[in-house]
C-alpha cells in the first residue's frame, strides 16, 4: 500500500470543514491533519513562519501579496469565509447619523484599515450610499508587522490609536463617531444603549444588496506553499474535491429535518430561505460562480489604493482547480467539478 502524503492544514472550525476533521471525508492521497485556529492567528502564523502547508488565508491580503510580486503561497478556489457586511456599521445612539450619508466628515474607526472586511465596507459607502473614504477621517486600531505598508493618498487621513485607546472606548466616549467591524463591540453586545447599528434591519439590506449586485462578499479563502505545488500538482484538485464533499455533508446536516443536528430552532426553515435568494448552493467554491465577486474585490482594492494595479484573476489560483468537469456522485458525498 502507498502511503498517504502527510499534509497539515490551519484553518477555524466550520461546519463546511468538520467533516475533513472529524475523518468522514479523506483527500484522496493525502494524510491530512487539521490544525483548529481563529483566522487571525492562521494568517499570522502562515505569513510570518510558513508553519503550515496549507491554511485559511485573508482574501484581501493574500491579493495584495501576489500584486506586490509575492509568489510563495498560491490560492484554491475554496472560500472559508463570506459575509454581508452590513451588519458591521455602529455608531453612537446620539450622534444624528441615520443614514450613510450622514457619515460624511465624520471620524470612522476600524481595527485595520487593509482587511477584507473592511475594503468590501468602504466599498459599500462608496458605490452604495456615495461616500467616499476620502470623506471619512479614519481611526485605526492596528498595523501589524506582516502586512505589506500602505502607500494612499494624502487625502486618506489615518490616525493610529494611541497606547490605551480602544475603538469602542472611543465610540462610546464620543471620539469617534462610527465604527466598522467584523466583531461586535463588546459594550454593544452587553446591552449598551450608546450604540446602535447604523442598518438595524440589517439582514432586508444585505438581502437586497444580494438581489441588486449578484456579491456575496468573500473574506478568506485557502492557500498552499506554492513550492509544495509546483512538486505535487494534484494535492491542489485533491484539496478542492475535499473541502467540496466537505460543504456537501454541511448542507445535508442544515437539511435534516427528522431531528435537529444545528442548535437552532428553525434551521431547516433559515436554510430554504437562503437558498431562495442565493440559489441551492448558497456558499460556492470555484472560480466560475465566484469570478464577478473576486473581480469586484480586485477593483475595490485598486480603488482603495491597496493594490498598484489589478491582478489577473487566474493568477491567483492553481490552475488545476480552474476548469470544470462532469459530475458524479462518489458514496456518501456528492461532488460537483465546479472550478
């Protein structure tokens, strides 16, 4: 018998990767071990010491790596993380904003002025609701070491927290006037009545902003070292029909209604009703039902002036993982070729 190559990949736990954890769903050729791990440690720890041979990845950072010359990690099709982003606006319950709009000339915090999420935001106040960043003083919270600098205009006004500051802190205090995260500003999450979300019917707006632009906004996707690629090709396709029949037994179990396998009372009735406005596979993989989004991300940050030019969208992935082929139902997993 051959032995299996033993691979290890970072990635958090999901639904749609538990099954590549827990064993019911094996690479083929491949002994692969599973490292749990938030994102943001998962990316600083492939970035900074390569520890992994595979890992989830920030979509926007891993694209602007590649855009300044970086070849050493490349991309499968495999989208970890999405999220609508409306829902990541607050603002302080008696600051008078109740619209976008009314966020012009005010101050904006954000934990980092070059993550995913907050390039599809800004994004969404510009081509959305007309404001611009350059509208915006910006307030940010961190620039880590890993990132590549930043190079913007002069009229991006950007202020690092001083030693002690905290953006919530400074929401509430009325520092700053708004705030765009990922997370929920603990105050916020306990009940406080200082902040509230500038969307509160946030999920009829990302609904609707789903209808209108056809962009589920991608945030982190997987990458491998581009030298184990170069010598084993075939791990990148035996990787992506993985996290493929991975998704597949995810969306079963959101199916199940003989008895509830997700702790949520109506799950099945949530998952159909996603399903109606995103289509039956609600979280694709590959690059065809993916490229406008990926596009999209690509322009918004040249926009943004976080990248020097566009990249290619082939580029950044295998180009093993690009193409399509026919169906089959494999055992317990269906599988779709769909690169």
């Amino acid at each position: 018998m051959v032995e299996a190559l033993k691979l290890v990949l970072a990635c958090w736990d999901y639904d749609r990767t538990r099954p590549l954890m827990d064993g019911r769903v094996r690479p083929e050729g491949v002994g692969l071990t599973v490292i749990t791990l938030p994102p943001e440690e998962c990316f600083w720890r492939m970035l900074r010491f390569r520890e992994f041979d595979a890992s989830e990845l920030s979509f926007a950072q891993y694209i602007r790596f590649r855009a300044s010359g970086d070849r050493s990690l490349i991309a499968i099709p495999v989208f970890l993380s999405r999220m609508f982003r409306h829902s990541g606006f607050y603002v302080r319950a008696d600051s008078g904003i109740e619209y976008p709009k009314d966020l012009i000339g005010r101050r904006m915090g954000v934990p980092e002025y070059q993550m995913t999420a907050a390039v599809w935001m800004r994004a969404l106040l510009q081509h959305e609701y007309g404001v611009s960043p350059e509208e915006l003083t910006w307030y940010v919270a961190r620039r880590e070491e890993l990132k590549l600098p930043l190079d913007l205009p002069p009229q991006i006004r950007l202020h690092p927290l001083l030693p002690g500051q905290s953006l919530t802190g400074m929401l509430e205090a009325g520092e700053i006037d708004a705030l765009m995260t990922a997370r929920a500003p603990e105050s916020f999450r306990r009940g406080s009545s200082r902040i509230r979300r500038l969307f509160p019917d946030f999920r009829q707006a990302e609904a609707a902003y789903y209808t209108r632009t056809g962009l589920f906004p991608i945030m982190h996707l997987v990458v491998l070292k581009a030298a184990l690629h170069q010598a084993q090709p075939w791990i990148a396709r035996s990787l992506y029909k993985a996290f493929c029949q991975a998704k597949a037994l995810c969306y079963r179990d959101l199916a199940e209604q003989a008895v509830a396998k997700v702790t949520l009372p109506w799950v099945v009735a949530e998952f159909e009703a996603a399903q109606q406005i995103l289509g039956e596979d609600l979280w694709p993989y590959g690059l065809a039902r993916n490229r406008a989004c990926i596009e999209a991300l690509i322009s918004y940050l040249e926009e943004q002036h976080l990248i020097p030019q566009k990249v290619a969208v082939e580029e950044l992935f295998a180009d093993n993982t690009l193409e399509e082929f026919e169906t089959y139902m494999g055992g317990d997993h269906a599988y779709r070729g769909e690169a």
